[in-house]
C-alpha cells in the first residue's frame, strides 16, 4: 500500500489540479509541482509544495506522479516532451494521468511505463471544481490491479468514489460514458429552465418541486442556480468539455455505434464557442438554447 508520506509529483494546477493537489499536501504528502503559469502554483508552494522547472525535473524526485492538464496535445507534450516526464521516468515510478482523454493514449503511456519497468494509471474524474474542492470526486480507474490498490490511499484523499474498470484505457471510457449523460442532462436542464421560465414559473420553486423527484440530478442541484444568477464562471470549461464528446464521439465511430443525443449537445456547444463562451463553464449550453429562441431566462444580466 502507497506510503502517505510518499513524495508526489503533480503537473497541471488549474480549477480541478489545484484544489486536488492540496488534500494530498493536507495529508502529509511531500509534493513537486510543475504548471505552465507559474502564479497558479502559488496557493500550493505557500502551503509547502516545491516548484520544479519541467516535469522531468518533477519525475526524477517523485515516487508517484499526477498530470491533470487540458487536451490530449498537452499530455503528449507533459510526457514525450524534451523535458517531459518519461525522459526521467525510472524503473518503479508510478504515473497517474488523471485527464479526460483518448483511452489509446491512456494506453500508450501505459506501454511506455511498462518499456521502462514502471507503472502507469488512468484515472479520469468527475465532480467538477466542487467535487474537486470538497474531495467527493469520483474517479474512474484503468490499469493494472495491483498498481490501482496500491495507489487507493492517494486517490481516497481526493475523491469518494474510486472505481477500478479494468486494464489500461478503462478509466477513460468510463469517463466517456459520464460525459455522455452530462452532455443529455445539460441539455435537459437547460430547456427545463427555458420552458418553465417562458410558462411564467418561479424558476426557485420549480428547482424545489424537480430536484426532488425523478429528475433530481447535480446539473440541477448546482448548475442550474448558476444559470438562473447569470453566472457562466467554469467549473468546468467548454472548451474541455466539447474535447471530451469529440473523443467520445471518435470512440463511438470506432465502435460503430450511432449516437445522434451526444452528436446534436456537440454541435451545439459550437455554438458556444462560436458565441466567445469557450472560456466559460458548461452551464453556457443555457446561451446558444437562449440565442435558438431569442430569448433570455433574466432581463437584468450580469453578463
């Protein structure tokens, strides 16, 4: 079983990667820290955390070594970089790259690893910016069994939920499968708060009376307040977002399964970057809906 006082490498400290990083400096983890912007860093190096220049930096004095960063071009960068993580990798050394990304490329760092007597873990979440603060995130697993047991102790600091799905690549298409229900229930909220706003409903009392039945989702217990404020900070981005149902979508492709639900919330969270809300979190799904009926939830914006 992982040692909590095991020394962690951490790569990627933006709205997920910071807030999980600090519950393993909280339980007395040593940690290495590496970011593209430095200042984001900051929070955790106050707490204790010591900066590194490069992720090979962070690898060659890390037992363990997180990434949680945004596009499949980052991870590829992070790890086969000049300075990436497998130019130090050394045998023993165990990666975790908890991104949502292609189940192939969860693979083949998982190949890479093993080329050089090391270990390597998907570990994809889900939870949002909340989940990540409040370490009730759930985190989905692919790779070696006994790797995954060892590294429980680390992941239990972060989340609630560990689920192990299988070999390398099984987290990631478990993560998938998440993103497609998110992606059906987005819309769903969405248009749920639309109609009852056009009915002439207190959008208040109508969260109380459908979050307490059938349709009880977290979309609606945290999203959709954020809606109704005109509140389209990120908790999770969509420009991240509409990455994970292209890949999705890719997947499917190769799986020969029709999947026009996840297909149509794409297209119209391109709408939304369109409209300059890439930036934005995925409640703005509720904007390119709104541009659809030329209509608006509140008259008094803030945006």
């Amino acid at each position: 079983m992982t040692n909590i006082g095991t020394t962690i490498g951490w790569i990627g400290t933006g709205i997920m990667g910071a807030p999980m990083c600090g519950h393993l400096l909280a339980r007395g983890c040593k940690v290495r820290v590496h970011t593209r912007t430095l200042t984001k860093a900051a929070p955790l190096l106050d707490r204790g955390a010591v900066w590194d220049v490069s992720p090979r930096q962070v690898i060659e004095q890390s037992d363990v070594v997180f990434t949680m960063v945004g596009f499949p071009q980052d991870i590829r960068q992070v790890y086969w970089g000049e300075a990436g993580l497998l130019a130090g990798l050394r045998a023993g050394v165990t990666l975790v790259d908890m991104t949502t990304t292609a189940p192939s490329l969860a693979q083949e760092i998982y190949a890479a690893a093993r080329a050089k007597g090391a270990q390597a873990v998907d570990a994809p979440v889900s939870g949002g910016d909340v989940g990540a603060q409040q370490a009730t995130l759930s985190i989905m697993v692919g790779g070696d069994k006994e790797t995954v047991d060892r590294l429980r102790p680390l992941l239990e600091a972060m989340g609630k939920t560990i689920v192990h799905h299988g070999g390398p690549g099984a987290g990631q298409h478990a993560k998938l499968s998440n993103q497609i229900v998110i992606a059906g229930t987005m819309i769903g909220v969405c248009e749920s708060l639309l109609y009852g706003f056009t009915a002439g409903l207190d959008l208040s009392r109508l969260l109380q009376s459908i979050s307490g039945g059938a349709a009880a989702c977290r979309a609606l217990d945290v999203l959709a307040p954020r809606m109704m404020q005109r509140d389209f900070s990120p908790g999770f981005l969509v420009d991240h977002f509409v990455k994970d149902m292209e890949i999705a979508l890719e997947e499917a492709g190769r799986m020969n399964l029709a999947l026009p639900g996840l297909a149509l919330v794409r297209q119209l969270y391109a709408a939304v970057q369109a409209q300059g809300h890439g930036r934005d979190g995925t409640q703005a799904l509720l904007l390119a809906l709104e541009t659809l009926s030329n209509t608006k939830l509140y008259s008094t914006s803030k945006e």
